[in-house]
C-alpha cells in the first residue's frame, strides 16, 4: 500500500503512451498494463528497446522506467524522446537517469526508495505506475488495485513457504523448467524464467498460450523426444474466452497423456491480481531453492 501513496502531480490526459522498461522492470510494466489494455481506450506501448519509433511525435507520452536508473539503453530512448518533444516521465530511483531528469527540469520524475535488489523493487515500481497512470487520466486502475490488495497479502502470507512452495521447488531441482500462460499473465512466465536464470542459475524456458499451442505443442508429444531433464509449469486462468480456455485445457491434457512432468498451477483473481499472485509464487519457490543451497 506504501507504493500506491507515492506523490504523483496531475497530469495533462494521456491519449497514446510508450512505456520503456529495461532490467526486472519490465515485470512491473506488463503486470499493470493487463489492467490498461483490458479496461481503457488509452494506447499503451510496451517496449524494451532503445529505439523510439518514427511514429511517435509531440503527442505522446514518453514513460521510461529502470529501478537502477544506469541501463545502457536510457541515453538513446532518453535523447530520443527529447528530440521529439515528448512528454516526459521518468521513474526509478537514481542513476544516470536521474542525472539526465535533473538536468532537464520540465521531465516529471517519480522517485522510488533505492537501496533494494531489481527484484524487490517490482512492488514500488508497480504502484508508481499505478499512480502515475491514474495522474494521466486512466481512471480506476488505483481503485482496482486497492480492492484487491488485501487478498494479495493474504494469499503472500498462505504461500510463502507452504508445501505448495516446497513440492514445486523439490520438482524443479535439477530439471529445466517450461513456463506457459496466456498474455495476460505475460509478467509471471517472465519472472520465473528471470529469476531462475539469473537467481538460481539454471536455463529455463518460457512461452505464451496460444501460440504455444500452435507449434511447441508438436515438439513436446513428439516420441523421438528425449523431455526427461525438463518440467512443464501451465498458470492457468479463466481467460473469459471459450476457446482459449478449451486450448488451454485439451493441450494441458495432451501433455499429461505423453507422460510429460506437468505442473498445473490456477490462478485467481483480478486483472492486476493475478498476475501479481504468480510474481509471488515465483518469489517463494527461487527463495527457498536459494536458501536450500
């Protein structure tokens, strides 16, 4: 809740806006825009790149986000978007994005404690975001993610450490893990696959319904296949689309009939809930793979 009480000045309406995200960041960015893309008319462009496109002009709202603030990436997208005549809004909590704010004083920098891991971050940046969007005129984002707030910690202090956590941690010890969910939990395949990769310092994969189900599905039933070292991880949620819920669950199906070491994890919840529950679950299970080490 500290995160969402972060001093955000009224903006003027946003119509269409590019949100850079570089490093852990970019877990935060696609958490909240499951709500934006969902539930307003605003054009929210999600991008990890350095490159601002031809098409952005004067218009348009240029959000630039990195919890370090020294990705190698900012000078460019940060130049960039000057040259253009953007406006402006940086979030992070110092670096040389805060240098480059400083220097240019009609950029609206939203400061974040510093002093935390990319990962513990994600929390501060997600209710920076928040009530930055809100300031831009994305109306109800803050509501929605204050009403759910207290099922979140509920649902933290459940897991944490449960045998849930436990099995799952003992299953992925020595495999490589496949996470797969559907866009709207994009931020929870990306999180595993970071956290194992980078924290655990084991390969993972990630992937998204349902283009998994178009090509990857093939691989996996495939019998000349040797799928031994590797387990399958499905968040799995009520899309709210009949047909992707059915490709969810006969895919989900087919791998268990090939004798694949599936886990199937459903998620509950709100937009931005969800995905924060998944966030969580994979910040449970890296902690005690790490504290068992």
């Amino acid at each position: 809740m500290e995160a969402l009480e972060i001093d955000v000045p009224d903006q003027r309406p946003a119509e269409t806006i590019c949100l850079y995200n570089f490093e852990a960041s970019n877990i935060a960015a696609d958490t909240v825009s499951t709500y934006v893309f969902a539930r307003t008319t605003t054009q929210v462009h999600t991008i990890v790149d350095r490159v601002v496109p031809a098409w952005v002009k004067e218009d348009v709202d240029v959000i630039i986000m990195s919890y370090s603030g020294n990705s190698p990436e900012i000078d460019e997208v940060y130049t960039g978007a000057r040259m253009k005549g953007c406006r402006m809004h940086c979030i992070t909590s110092g670096g040389h994005l805060k240098d480059l704010c400083d220097r240019d004083h009609d950029v609206n920098l939203i400061l974040i404690p510093e002093g935390m891991s990319n990962w513990d971050a994600t929390g501060y940046e997600i209710g920076a975001l928040v009530r930055l969007y809100e300031a831009m005129g994305i109306s109800g984002i803050q509501k929605s993610v204050e009403d759910e707030m207290q099922s979140i910690k509920e649902y933290r202090d459940a897991i944490w450490d449960s045998e849930q956590v436990k099995r799952l941690a003992l299953q992925i010890r020595g495999r490589i893990p496949v996470i797969y969910c559907t866009g709207e939990l994009r931020a929870v395949h990306k999180r595993w696959k970071m956290l194992i990769n980078d924290e655990i310092g084991s390969l993972a994969f990630s992937g998204e319904y349902p283009e998994f189900n178009h090509n990857e599905l093939v691989s996996w039933t495939d019998r000349d296949s040797d799928t031994s070292d590797f387990i399958i991880i499905v968040f799995r949620i009520d899309t709210g689309s009949d047909l992707l819920n059915r490709i969810l669950n006969t895919s989900t199906d087919l791998l268990r009939e090939h004798r694949l070491k599936v886990r199937i994890i459903d998620v509950a919840g709100g937009l931005v809930e969800r995905s924060i529950r998944g966030v969580i679950f994979a910040d449970a299970v890296a902690n005690y793979l790490m504290e068992a080490e």
